[in-house]
C-alpha cells in the first residue's frame, strides 16, 4: 500500500506519449518515420528517423562514370528526374567548359518546367489528399498524365527518364513534342481553376493552413530551408533568378514570394509558380532554336583534377551537386545536397504546438520526398 | 385518396390476425417479433451492401474514374466479394487489449443503428413500431453508437485507437445537440413527434417549404449535424486516415472492422431517412396545391419510392460532402458547432415558435 | 455592430465558398464522358505504345536471321548495372583473319534501369527498344535473355 | 563583398589560413583549432553577414579525413568554402557549427554517419540513416562490405 502511495504524481495535462507516424502511415509519403512526442493532441516533439530507403547513391557514384550517374540522380528525387538529371549535367559541362547548342538549354529549360509543374501537380493532390479531401488526388494525377505522356513519347519513360546526357540530350526530342506541350498548356489553364475551387478557395482549407507551421525568413535560412517553402517565407532564393542556367536569364518570369510563412502561403506560392513555368514553356515553346541536340563529347569523360558545386532549382528548393575530381573517370566524391533532407530539418521548430492534424499538414505543405531525403 | 392502394396497414394487420388466430398470443407475438427481426435483418444488409456499392461508384464518378467494374455487370457483386472476403478473414488477436470491451465494442455499435431503424416509417404503415415520441427515440438511440466507438478505442490498446475514439466522443456529444435541436424545431411546426403524423401533416406540403426560411435553415443544420453524427467526412476525425491511419478501428480486422463498416453506412442511411421524413415529407408525394392533375400523377408513384429517393438524395448529398471537402481539426469541428450551429439553432428554433404562434406557416 | 457582420460574413462567406467547392464534383458526377479510366486488359488490342517507349531491350535481326553486333563489349562497360553480359567467340575466317562474333548476347531485364546508355553508345546499332511492356512472369531466370536469335549471324559489312 | 576583400578578410581574422587558388569559390583550409572562432566571426560580423549554411560535406581524401563547408550571405552575395581536414582516423573530431547554423545539424548527423567524423558540442549525435549498431563508416574509402557492395 505504501507503494501506491509513493508513486510519482503525474497529472494528466503534463503528461506525455509518444505515437510512431510510420514508416507506414498514410501521410509521410513513404517510408519516413517521425517519433512524435504529444500531449493530449498537441505535438510537443517530433524527431524523424530516416534512412529507410538509404541506397548509397553517393557511394555508388564513386564507382560510376558520369554518364552513369544521371541514372543515379533520377531516383533521389524521382519527381523532379529531369532537373536532377539537369544539375550532373550542368555539374560536367561546366568542369569541361564545354558550350552546349542553345536549342539544347531551350529543351532542357522547357523539360524542366514541365517537370516542376508535373512534381507540383502530385504535390497538390497529395496535400489535399493529407488534408481529407480525397477527390484532390484524382485530379492531379489525372492531369500529371498528360506531362508524363509529353515525356513517354519524347523519352521513353514516364518518371525515371535519364534523358540528359553530359553535353546534350539522349536523341532529339519527338516531333509532336511542341503541339503536345502547347495542348498541354491549353488544357492545364482550364483545369488549374477546378484547383481553386475545391481546394484554394475553400473555407475549410483555410481554415486548415492559414497561420499553421509559421516560418519566418530568418529561420527558412538558418535552417536552409529553400525552393517555394523558403520562398513563402519571404527569402528570395531561387536559384533560376540568381544563378541562371538553361535560358532562364532569357525569359520573363516573376519568382513568386510571399510573407506569411505560414502552411497557405506555401500552398500558394506552389499553385502559382505552376502558372509561372506554364509562362515560361509558352515564351519558349515556339522558339526553340534549330541545331544538334548534343555538343560534340567524348566517349570517356574526365574531369580535370578539382571541386565544382553545381546547383539548380529543383522543384523542391535547390539541389546542388559538390563533386571532387581527382581526374579519373569516376568523381573521388559525389555529394548532393538534396532539397527535402534539409528541409526535413525544419519540421521539428514549426510544429512544434500544433495538432497532429496540423503536422500532417505542415509535412504535406513541405513537399518532402522520402528518396530524396534518404539518398 | 389514390395511394391508399399502396397502404400495408391492412395487410400487416391480416399477418397480425391471422397469426393470433393460429397460435397462442405468446407464440403469436413471438413468431412476429421473429419476422419482423428477419425482415430487417435481410433489409439491413442488403441496403448496407447496396450503399457501400454506391458511395464507390459515386465517388469514383466525382474522380473521374470508373469504380468497381470487374465482378459481375458494372462491378454490382464487388460489394459481396468484399465482405465474404471479410468474413473470412483471420480475426488477428491484439496483445494485452482488453478482449471482453474489444469483442463486444463492434456489436454495440452495430445493435445502436438496428435499433434506431425500427421507429422509421418507410411506408404508409410499413414500420416496426410507431412510437408516439419517435423522434426522441431515434435521437437518443443513434447516439448509442458512441460508446461502442469508445469502447473499441479504449480497448484496442493503442493510442491511434484511442485518439479516434476520444476525438469521436467529444465530436457526437457536442452534435448531438444541434441534430436534436434542429429535429425540434420542426416538432415546434409539427405539434407531434410521431412519425406518422409527421408524415401525414406533410400531405399539404412538405416541412421544408411549409416553414420559412427557419425550416431550411434546420434543414441545412441537420445535415451538417447528422453528418458529424455519423462520422463520415468532412467530420471523420474519429477515423482520419491520413492522420490516424484508421482511427478507432485501426486493430478490427474481418468481421468485426465489417460491422464497424456496415454500422457506419447504416448510419448514413437512418440519418438520411429522418432527414427525408421530417424535412422532405418522407413517403408523402410531391403535391402542388392547385395542380390537381399533376398531383395524381404523383400519387400513383408508390411511396417506397417517394421515400427511397429522398433518401437517396440525401445520402448523394453526403457522399457530395465527404468526396469534395477537406478534414476539419479537432478544435475547428468544436468550434463550428459552439459558435455557429448551436447558437444559430436556438435562435432558429425561437423564430420557428414566433412563427407557429403567428400561425404564419402554411 | 461590425463583429455581428463580420460573423455572418463569415458564414456566407464559408457556405458559397463549400458551394462552389461542391459544383465541382457535382459537375464531374453528372458529366461521365470525362472518365478518364483506361480498362487496362480489354484495351489490349488498341493499346498502343509510343515507338520510343522503353520496355525491353532487344537486338533487330533482318530477314536473313542478321544482326549488327560485333561483340565489341560497349554496351557491357557502359551499364551501370551490370545487366550485360557479352560472350564472344573468335572464328577464322576463310583469309585466315581471326575475327570476334558474339556466342551469347545476355540480358538481364530483372537488373535493367533502363537508362538507355547501351543502346547510345553502341557503335554498330545493334541495340533499340522493344515496346512490349507485360513483363511479368512466375520465376526470375526467365527475365535473363539470350537477345542474339540462335543460329543468326553478323550482317556483311559492320566493322 | 568581392572576393578578393573576402580573401584578405579572412586571412586576418585568421593568419594561419590557407588560401587555394583557382577555385569556384574562395577556398580556405582552416587548423581546426582556429575553426570556431572563425565560423562564430562570419556569422556575427555584419561586413561578412555569412547567413546561409548552403552545403556541408563530410569527405575521405584517402589519409585525410574531412567536412567541407559552403557558405553563402543572402544579404551581401558573397560565398565562401571552408575546409577541415584530419589525419586522424580512428577519431576524427571537430567542432560542431549546429548552434550557428541550424541546418548543419542533420548535415553533421550524416557526416557522422558515413564518415564518423564526430562534432563536439551538436545537441543530438546519432546516426541517422543506418542504425545505431552499424559497424564501420560506409563512405570511406577503406570501407569493405564482401556480402552487400557488388564490385561490376
């Protein structure tokens, strides 16, 4: 009896429990699993563990040359494949110095687009899909097929395309390629409203997202959180703006910023910067200029002894590529500094307070991609 | 008037003699409650089959999809796959649950809903029993459910169990309310709470147009109510499944996650049926007054269907609901029904006496 | 006064934007001829693959049972995976030259990533794409193909 | 900034520095005693302002271990490369720039985790994609696997 007695007191509002979301759980998107400290409903701690799907693609690239690591790079981050793929690329051809024809940089400039818009679109379907709102998923992924069927008759493949090559692309692109995309454009501004309507606009939404997940510019750079969640804090960081590759210096477009920080303004900034790489393929598409659609390269490439960083925006905030050369065919090291790994990092300070329903929101709103993460 | 020959009054009472008849009244009663209990039995899962078939062809038509379309004709037996494959699932033992509240949890639930069907008129004297304060009965015993819901998190032994069936707790009582108030401000226009006379007071109109704009109004509440009541989206947070995977029936597995699936459509159903009986005239006919012509027209439609297809209407609109919004929080769902729909229903129900006082209703 | 307004602001506000929400998919519900749903087996007949589309790889052999390939072993070096294996053989030929033909052109379709590298760099063309796309099968050995026809032979004059 | 005043900044705040030519970015070698101090001084100072944390790599040279670091001011455009490096492979240590840069604390995690190279004063030094019970440290060099690395 005097036992019970000594037992330490807890009361029921201090005390805490701790619930595994995943690595199966609907809303991680994968095989992400966070420790989720809570009180009552109230996320006190989260501590992802990652490493699930850790493949060692750096190590692997030690072994590869670099035409083989395009490959590589498409499975990291496999919604943004082209523009991934984009960076090693641009990683070689700078190490090189060598000068691509410009009909290949509007093709990669018009591909990548393309990609972003196809990425954002399963973004949004999954983010309505976190939220409840079931029907969103269908369509997002019913309007992504017509990108992916763009990519299938230029490519060959429809997620994983390993389409660039160092100097160029794998084989021109397909004939219809200009009178699909421009179909594609047509169709999507049609259905970007239904977007809106059902889920922008729509008071439980907002509800849902305004104020949750707060990040301010000083914190999205402390902890280096790029790409449109950076940017609805406020911090101008993209990279096609900053450090242009492809042709992006040569088209007129706005990089979407905004203030709030908060789970909307990142749903916002992505629902706009879908219009804003629609703008940019309509400003190219008609103008892509007539030449090879590869420089001349050698078979074997190696790049001169040294370090090169490469980065690109990717559809999740910047990618960048640090690679030591020793002069052999394979890099001495291959390190990729993948958007969702750092921004995985952030999850803990902004939900911190927050319901688990608001977590879900706040992970979903961050766009992570577990591949990406783990690498 | 011309659907007296759609009437079942005289009918069941000639099973009803004829049974007293041939038996002694106590076997009597017995051989009819067993009927009775069959009937309903075979109607319960026939319609719970039916609307689970239904919610997916529904859902999949607002996706733009097909939905089940492989067994049988348009996928009409992919329901019946479903639940023989349920049945014979392993029924998978968790570690230190609480057996006795975790096997008896399902049965609770699904025995609240049998009950609650019993007071609904689906005909002109096709109901089980006709209860003179129908209403309250059915109020009281929907809102049974809950403490099987409660029971199953509670002893599932686990704390995505337990947050859905805690969330689900406070989320049925807070609504409770508001589907209560809003039934009774038609019972204020009605002066009766027995469905019958529900029904029949509505053969000059239909509550929702003899009432103003107050009716409507309690319309509306009730199915934002009753939806909440009936756990399904935008209202699931008892379930959520991209945040608690399942929610309270995240360990059911076979059967017993089968009746938690059949008591929810059944659920659907009953609240859409009172929907359709208090608010939409139940089996009563459309009429226009004046129009004698197309009124019996509208007659010799048999009330079944009158009654079928308002129900269906309603559960349309539910499924339109759960299939386009997204998830409500915890906090928000409280708030919705404290700061709007309950104070919104008093006033409403206030205005609604002012009117019937007045006698401005038609 | 203004928080009486801004009250049932918001609940107009909230209902029409839920309306409009429901328009949506109340519209794709009463217009099926949006569906966009491809009944995958029974549209076997019309299904048609786009002609780059990657689904194997294979080796065209000509009429007279020809192929291209000298078994020069680029395509093996260039995989990133392994998923190659090149097994020539050395023949003389009647001028007494010894020349390399392939044995076995193996293949392994269960490691392939399908990134396309063999078939760019082969110096003869003797690679492409096949469009067959149905791959599954019940055991893992059957994946690994021989991709040379057997008794075919390396047409005249690729070097 | 230019480089060139951030080259001769640097090097008076730390003498002992090592410059190396002909890089992308201007490229220091740091003694890893003086690396604190440093990253503290290009944090604080408003002339330098070194807000953003954009890259950390954890590298094995072959003798040498190391973290290269990237850094980037949002405000001033101007970026710069650190370097650290070791000869000690049994236990690498160096000084953790988590507290200035929150972002380097999963950075330094995976660097641990692949290089075990571990960072005095982070708040949090697990591995973080393999388990706690791993044995060795996959990235380096010397790292053999006979049943889980296929050599092609």
């Amino acid at each position: 009896m005097k036992e019970i007695i000594n037992l330490p007191v807890h009361s029921i509002e201090e005390e805490e429990y701790h619930i595994n979301m995943g690595p199966q759980h609907p809303s991680t998107h994968g095989v992400l699993r966070l420790v989720v400290t809570l009180q009552g409903e109230t996320v006190k701690k989260v501590q992802p563990h990652c490493g699930y799907i850790h493949r060692g693609i750096e190590k692997m690239c030690e072994k590869d040359t670099y035409q083989q690591i395009i490959h590589l790079t498409d499975r990291m981050d496999y919604l943004s494949a082209h523009i991934n793929n984009h960076a090693v690329c641009l990683l070689v051809e700078g190490a090189l110095e060598v000068e691509v024809p410009e009909r290949v940089k509007y093709i990669r400039t018009i591909i990548d687009e393309l990609n972003r818009i196809a990425s954002h679109q399963l973004w949004w379907c999954s983010f309505g899909m976190d939220l409840g709102g079931l029907t969103c998923f269908f369509y997002g992924l019913r309007d992504r097929e017509h990108i992916l069927d763009i990519f299938e008759e230029s490519f060959g493949s429809r997620l994983l395309h390993s389409y660039y090559t160092p100097g160029g692309l794998m084989q021109d692109i397909h004939p219809n390629f200009q009178k699909r995309t421009k179909d594609f454009i047509k169709y999507f501004r049609k259905k970007i409203k239904d977007y809106d309507r059902i889920l922008s606009g729509n008071v439980i939404f907002e509800n849902r997202s305004q104020g949750i997940g707060v990040m301010s510019k000083e914190l999205a750079i402390n902890y280096g959180v790029t790409g449109p969640s950076g940017r609805a804090s406020g911090w101008a960081c993209d990279i096609r703006k900053k450090y242009p590759y492809g042709v992006y210096d040569k088209v007129d477009f706005k990089e979407i910023l905004r203030t709030d920080g908060d789970t909307y303004a990142r749903y916002m900034v992505r629902m706009d910067e879908m219009r804003e790489s629609m703008k940019i393929i309509e400003q190219l598409i008609d103008n892509i200029p007539e030449g090879d659609y590869t420089a001349k390269m050698k078979p074997i490439i190696k790049l001169p002894a040294g370090e090169y960083y490469q980065r690109v925006e990717s559809a999740r905030g910047e990618l960048g590529i640090y690679c030591i050369s020793d002069g052999n065919k394979t890099p001495l090291r291959m390190k990729f500094r993948t958007p969702s790994f750092v921004n995985l990092g952030v999850l803990d300070k902004i939900s911190r307070d927050m319901k688990i329903a608001d977590l879900v929101a706040i992970g979903a709103s961050l766009d992570l991609v577990i591949p990406d993460i783990d690498r | 008037m011309a659907f007296n020959i759609y009437d079942f009054t005289s009918f069941n009472q000639s099973i009803d003699e004829l049974l007293y008849e041939w038996l002694p009244p106590f076997w009597a009663m017995i051989v009819e409650m067993t009927i009775i209990g069959l009937v309903f039995l075979l109607a319960y899962a026939i319609v719970g089959l039916l609307l689970v078939y239904a919610e997916r062809k529904v859902c999949a038509f607002m996706q733009n999809r097909i939905g089940p379309n492989r067994v049988g004709p348009y996928g009409i037996f992919q329901t019946i796959a479903d639940f023989i494959k349920l049945l014979m699932k392993e029924l998978v033992y968790i570690k230190d649950s609480d057996k006795l509240l975790f096997n008896i949890a399902p049965f609770i639930v699904i025995i609240a809903s049998f009950m609650a069907i019993a007071a609904i008129p689906f005909a002109k004297g096709l109901h089980a029993i006709d209860f003179d304060i129908g209403i309250m009965y059915v109020v009281a015993v929907s809102s049974l459910g809950v403490v099987g819901i409660l029971l199953a998190g509670w002893s599932s032994n686990n704390k995505y169990s337990l947050i859905g069936a805690m969330r689900s707790g406070a989320q049925i009582i807070s609504y409770e309310l508001s589907v209560g108030l809003s039934l009774l401000t038609i019972v204020v226009l009605a002066g009766t709470m027995q469905f019958s006379q529900v029904v029949e007071l509505q053969s000059t109109g239909w509550f929702i147009f003899k009432g103003h704009i107050p009716a409507v109004i309690a319309f509306i509440v009730f199915l934002i109510a009753s939806t909440a009541e009936t756990n399904r989206g935008p209202f699931d947070l008892a379930e959520a499944e991209s945040e608690l995977t399942a929610g309270f029936h995240t360990e059911y597995s076979g059967i017993k996650f089968a009746f938690f699936f059949l008591a929810e459509y059944m659920n659907m159903f009953i609240v859409a049926s009172i929907a359709a009986t208090v608010f939409l005239g139940g089996w009563m006919p459309f009429h226009i007054s004046g129009l004698e012509g197309f009124n019996h027209v509208m007659d010799f439609i048999p009330p079944l269907i009158w009654y079928i297809g308002k129900t269906a209407f309603i559960i349309w609109l539910m499924m339109l609901f759960k299939w386009t919004f997204p998830r409500l929080r915890i906090d928000q769902l409280l708030n919705l029904e404290w700061k709007y729909l309950l104070p919104i229903n008093l006033v409403n129900i206030l205005i609604m006496a002012f009117i019937v006082l007045m006698g401005w209703h038609f | 006064m203004n928080s009486i307004y801004t009250y049932f602001a918001d609940i107009f506000h909230g209902l029409k934007s839920l309306l409009i929400g429901m328009s949506v998919t109340g519209r794709y519900f009463f217009s099926p001829g949006q569906i966009v749903t491809q009944q995958y087996p029974e549209n076997r007949k019309t299904l048609k693959m786009f002609d780059r589309f990657k689904g194997d790889l294979m080796m065209p052999h000509d009429a007279n049972n020809q192929h291209r390939c000298t078994g020069c072993g680029i395509c093996e070096t260039n995989c990133p995976n392994g998923s190659i294996e090149v097994i020539s053989d050395r023949i003389e030929l009647p001028d007494g030259k010894k020349k390399r033909i392939i044995d076995k052109h193996i293949y392994h379709l269960s490691m392939c990533t399908f990134c396309g590298l063999c078939v760019k760099t082969c110096p003869s063309d003797a690679l492409a794409w096949d469009q067959t796309f149905e791959h599954a099968v019940f055991d893992r050995s059957k994946l690994t193909k021989i991709l040379n026809k057997p008794g075919s032979s390396i047409i005249k004059d690729i070097e | 900034m230019d480089s060139e005043k951030l080259k001769e900044k640097i090097l008076t705040l730390v003498p002992e520095a090592q410059l190396e030519e002909n890089k992308q970015f201007p490229t220091f070698l740091i003694p890893s005693g003086k690396f604190k101090s440093l990253t503290a001084k290009l944090k604080e100072d408003k002339d330098l302002d070194f807000d953003y944390l954009f890259c950390l790599t954890g590298v094995d040279w072959g003798t040498e271990l190391g973290v290269v670091y990237h850094l980037t001011s949002t405000s001033l455009n101007h970026s710069l490369e650190l370097k650290v490096k070791t000869e000690n492979r049994e236990t690498p240590e160096f000084d953790t720039v988590a507290d200035l840069w929150k972002t380097a604390e999963f950075f330094e995690r995976e660097v641990w985790d692949l290089f075990g190279i571990r960072f005095t004063g982070h708040p949090d030094m697990r591995r973080i994609f393999l388990e706690e019970d791993w044995v060795g440290f996959p990235m380096r060099k010397d790292y053999t696997d006979e049943v889980n690395i296929v050599e092609l």
